[in-house]
C-alpha cells in the first residue's frame, strides 16, 4: 500500500464515499482505501443511499460507479456537480478511455476515470490498490467550481450531449430456456456458476407454485443466488432468476442496467412463461450483450426467439442431443439456424462463461434503448 506523504503535522483523514452497487466491490475497496493512513471509508449501494448519507456527511472524494439501480451513475456526477461540487473518481467497466461514457463522465466533471474489467474485477482493484489511492488523493487537490446551467453561460454553449441519462452499458446478461428434463440440467448449468457470473434469466416450463420452491432449493445449492422473478427485479451478476409458473417474462433496459417484468397474457407458442417471448424481449434490450441458451424440452418454443436473438447479434448455445432428456426445442433451433455452438450439459457453464469473459475484453458493448 502507498504511505501518505510525511509531514510533522497530522493531517485530518480524506472522508470517501464509495458508492458502487457491487458488494464485492465495495468490500473490496473499503478494504484497500481502509488500509492508507489518510482515509476513511464509507459507502452505498446507489446514488439515492448517498444523497442520503451526503446529508449527514459532506465527503471529500467520491469514487463512484456508473451502471447502478434507481439512479446511474452519470445522472448523480450532473446532480453533485451542479449543485455541490464534490471530487468525483469514476471506476467503472464502461468508460474505457475513448468511449463516450469516459468523454461524458469528464464533461460532467468527474476528475480522475479508473476503467475496471467486468470479470475479474477483486482482483483488478486490489492490483490497483496504489493507482486508486493516488487518485483520490490527486481528487482531493482538485479545485471545482458548480456548473453554470445553460441559461446563465455567456459563450455558445457546446453542442448538448444527449441527456445526463445512461444510455450505454457493458453488463451481460444470460438468457436460459428449458422444458422436459430441465429441472436437472438447470441445476447442473446453475451449481457450476461462480459467484461473480453474469446475471442470469431463466424460462423453465413448469406449472405455477412450483417455481417458487424450484428456486428457493436451487439457492441452497448454488454458489450464485436464485430466487423466483418478481416484477422489476434488477438483473445483477451473481444473481438468477427463474420465472414464476404461468406468467411471462421479460427482460428490458433500465438507464444502463437490466431488469425484469412479468405479464400476464395468451399462450405463446403454447405457453406460459414461453421462451420466445423472453429471447424476442432481449433481442430489443441487450442485442449483442446477450447469451442465450436453450436447453432440453419438448417442442419448438424458443427456436424462432432464439434466431431473432442471434440477429440482433447475441451468442447463442444449444444442448446438444446426448445430454438432453428430449431434443425437441434445442433441434427446432438448430434447425432453424439460431444457434453458433452445441455443446454438452456438463460444458454448458463453461461455455458461457468464456463467451461472457471474451465479449467483456472485445470492448465497449451497446445495447439500444428499450
């Protein structure tokens, strides 16, 4: 760890607000920043939690990310900035250098920019353990000023930028459907998933009340949590949700981050949830941030989904005959060619895995807006 900088007089600790939705980052930066003689530590989960601890509080830095719940984080960097300007530290996976989000964050008046990597990201903060302290102590020299609103500027104001609203993200989001045979092999994909993996959304045919004790017996089991969809629940990593038994699901785009809603509704593809209607809704909301998997069933629900998904330019895997219970709904979309790879259950996770890690360091991935 760097040391602060000797002087004979005792200097009052840096106050930073870590405000990151990723509990595995704030613990990870508590504990770095925690560690250097000049700084305390305290955080939130989302910008409405830090107004809040603002109030009580004034902080000196903040390190701040930008896909979050409730607020992003481009939207709270306009709000500090315009109304009490605070150093701001963005460490984000989104703003690579010379990607918008980095040239946005710096227009609002972020100070420093730590671009992080989606996977592997514990290990890349504590890596960066020396770089992060310099730059809330560099933060902390800054010298601000609030931003004239448009109205008050003497000089042509530069061209507007969209709006203070996130309308990118690099999250990555996994879409799961299964039928016959799929209580067992989602268990399977599910119990190899590390607790760092991306979100997760899973369609499995199952009649209602039965989802709900499915989930909660997979999350007693697996290293990630799972739990029953309820509408607008967030799509994070580490997380899975599996659709409640007659009710279909779907994904969309909320500022940079994914949620779910549930809808009532005819059958579709003669059923209820069906996987179409999942593939088709995040072909619109993710695109190419997406992986869909179909798995064993019966049938043909989830094949043309499938295909639109791969359009929109998602990978796309199926389970392939050996492992499955029934090859009707994987053969459908084989058939149809909306599938890249066939890959046995017991590689399924793998699979993914590789595809999320090797679409996270391609680069910047934007999914249009909902």
């Amino acid at each position: 760890m760097t040391q602060a900088s000797s002087d004979p007089v005792r200097r009052k600790a840096l106050n930073v607000l870590v405000v990151d939705d990723s509990a595995v980052v704030r613990m990870a930066l508590t504990e770095i920043l925690s560690c250097e003689p000049d700084m305390a530590v305290c955080t939130a989960s989302d910008p409405i939690i830090a107004l809040q601890k603002m109030e009580k509080r004034r902080p000196d830095v903040i390190l701040l990310d930008l896909e979050m719940p409730r607020m992003d984080g481009l939207a709270f960097l306009h709000k500090v900035m315009a109304e009490d300007p605070i150093p701001v530290v963005i460490c984000s996976g989104l703003a690579a250098k010379g990607t918008e989000a980095y040239f946005r964050a710096l227009e609002e008046g972020a100070v420093e920019i730590v671009a992080k990597p989606k996977l592997g990201v514990k290990s890349f903060l504590y890596e960066s353990a020396v770089l992060l302290a310099d730059a809330v102590r560099a933060a902390s020299q800054a010298r601000l000023r609030p931003r004239p609103r448009a109205s008050e500027r003497t000089a042509p104001a530069p061209p507007a930028l969209p709006s203070s609203r996130l309308d990118q993200t690099t999250e990555q989001v996994v879409l799961v459907g299964a039928s016959t045979g799929g209580t067992e092999a989602l268990r399977i994909l599910l119990e190899a998933m590390p607790p760092d993996a991306p979100g997760i959304v899973v369609v499995q045919h199952m009649p209602e009340l039965f989802t709900r004790s499915f989930a909660e017996r997979l999350d007693a089991t697996c290293r990630i949590e799972v739990k029953e969809a309820s509408d607008l629940d967030p799509v994070r990593c580490g997380r899975a949700l599996i659709a409640p038994g007659n009710r279909h699901l779907l994904l969309e785009r909320s500022g940079g981050q994914y949620r779910v809603r549930l809808r009532e509704g005819a059958l579709v593809s003669r059923h209820r949830p069906s996987l179409d209607v999942l593939f088709k809704s995040a072909a619109r909301a993710a695109a190419i941030n997406a992986i869909g998997v179909i798995m064993t069933g019966m049938g043909a629900d989830g094949a043309a989904g499938l295909l639109e998904l791969k359009q929109a330019g998602a990978a796309t895997l199926a389970q392939d005959a050996a492992s499955c219970v029934v090859f009707g709904m994987p053969k459908e979309a084989i058939k149809l060619g909306a599938v890249d790879r066939v890959v046995p259950l017991d590689r399924l996770a793998h699979a993914v895995l590789a595809l999320a890690q090797e679409r996270s360091v391609s680069g910047l991935r934007t999914a249009p807006v909902s």
